[in-house]
C-alpha cells in the first residue's frame, strides 16, 4: 500500500504547482468527467452484460404488466412478483462490480479529499493541533513540546486531556507558511506536514499509525515507533465555487462523474 500511496502523493505535488492557481472546478471537473468513463468502462468489463440486459427487460416487461392489468388481481400480483425477483436479481448483479471497485474508489475519493476537501491555514486565524496518544497521559510528566516552522507560532502551552488521551495546541499562521511541525516527547520526536496560505495545496489534516486509516488518511507516511497514534491539524473546511455558488467537492464529483457514465453508456455499448 506504501508504494501505492507514494506514488499517488507525488504525482500531487507534480500536478499543484502547474494547476494550484486555477479555479478548484476547472480542476475537479474534468477529473470527475474522466473517472466517470473509467468506471463505466470497468463496470462493463467486471459485470455480466447480458444478465443485466435481460434482467432490465423483465423489471421493464413486469413494470408494464402492473400498468395494464390493475383490473386483474392475479397478473397484478405476478407482475408485483415478478418485479421484487428482477430487483433482487438486479441487485445480486451489481455486487460483484460494486466490490471490485470500491477499493480504487476509496482510494481515489481520499486523494481528492487532499486537495479539495480543505482549506490551507488561513494567515492571521487561529488553529488547533492536537495529539493521540496510545496509552494514558502522566499529568506529572513533562508536557510534549510542539516547534512549528517560520511563519507559523504556537500560542499556547500543551493542554492534556487526560480522558481522551489528547494533547492540544492553539497555532497561529502570520504568513504564508510550509514545512513540517514537530512533536517532541520524551520517546523521540515525530514530524507532520503543515501548510498556511491560500489556493489548492495537497493537505495532510492527519498522520496516522494504522494502517487501516491510511487509507484515508493517505497525505503521508505512517507514524512507527513511539506512543502517538496520529497528529491532527484542523484545516478549516473548503467548497469547490462557481460564480458565487459552492458546494463540497463530493457533491460536485458524483454529479459529474454519474453524467459522463449515463451520457456515455449507449457510447460504450454498457447496460446500467
């Protein structure tokens, strides 16, 4: 999976500076038109066509027999019976496609959640950062230090919160920042990425140990060693405009993304 994920994190970097400028549809759009087509052309390959097709034919032959015989209560209920065993079979259908797809689905909507899901730090507003530990906090112990790049300051001194094993930080951006802050506790230090500014950028909100949350949390490496399950910044929510109108990128992203397969269906010779 690390290699996956690296990978995918590099061509990041390698498409924002060219594009960071851009509107985020201008971006989004074409993304999501595109993997509109990649699916429907992977549903068509992984599903079988003619069951589809001929399971479509008689929802379509049972949806007709309700509208022409409500006079008979026979055929009105061989026809609603029908209809329950065309959707279930319909259904049995699309779960194996569904299956295999999900996974780059999943990895697809986390990376895209990167880039258009949030905002950088604003200048100027204050932040929080926070800390997962894995065991319990020492209230008597030294309290963990957190050093954030220039152009970045931290506020305020570590807050434990010993029931849910946390340790916060109030940050504040007085420029245009990058880099990597860095926790510094008794058993070593550990480093996550951090950005303030504006525009599209690639943001990591978390850096996590499992493995399993990697892979939405997919923005960096994974934490090893030590006692902090992740490292949060709390980057403020972003919406994908056009004109004065804005919605989250996902709503955007199915939107289009279902309008390319739909349109392009015929086109590809798919049956949905």
């Amino acid at each position: 999976m690390d290699p996956v994920l690296s990978a995918l994190r590099w061509l990041w970097t390698a498409f924002l500076p060219v594009t960071g400028a851009w509107p985020a549809l201008a971006t989004l759009a074409p993304i999501s038109l595109l993997t509109g087509v990649a699916m429907l052309w992977a549903f068509g390959k992984v599903s079988d066509q003619d069951a589809v097709l001929r399971t479509r034919k008689r929802l379509n032959a049972a949806l007709y027999e309700l509208r022409l015989f409500t006079d008979e209560p026979g055929l009105m209920f061989r026809a609603q019976r029908d209809l329950l065993a065309g959707n279930a079979r319909y259904l049995a259908l699309m779960l194996k496609p569904a299956v295999i797809l999900t996974i780059p689905m999943i990895l697809l909507l986390a990376q895209l959640d990167a880039v258009y899901g949030r905002k950088p730090l604003p200048v100027g507003q204050p932040a929080l950062v926070t800390i997962q530990m894995r065991g319990e906090i020492d209230p008597n112990g030294p309290a963990p230090a957190l050093e954030m790049p220039v152009g970045i300051s931290v506020e305020t001194p570590a807050v434990r919160v010993l029931a849910d094993r946390q340790v916060c930080w109030r940050v504040r951006p007085v420029r245009p920042a990058g880099g990597s802050l860095r926790v510094v506790l008794p058993e070593g230090t550990f480093e996550k990425s951090v950005d303030a500014g504006s525009g599209l950028r690639y943001l990591s909100a978390r850096r996590v140990r499992s493995l399993v949350d990697q892979i939405w949390y997919a923005g960096e490496k994974r934490l090893v060693g030590g006692n902090v399950e992740w490292i949060e910044i709390a980057y403020p929510p972003a919406e994908v405009m056009l004109g004065g109108f804005g919605w989250h990128w996902l709503i955007w992203f199915l939107v289009l993304s279902f309008a390319s397969a739909w349109f392009l269906r015929k086109r590809f010779g798919v049956t949905i």
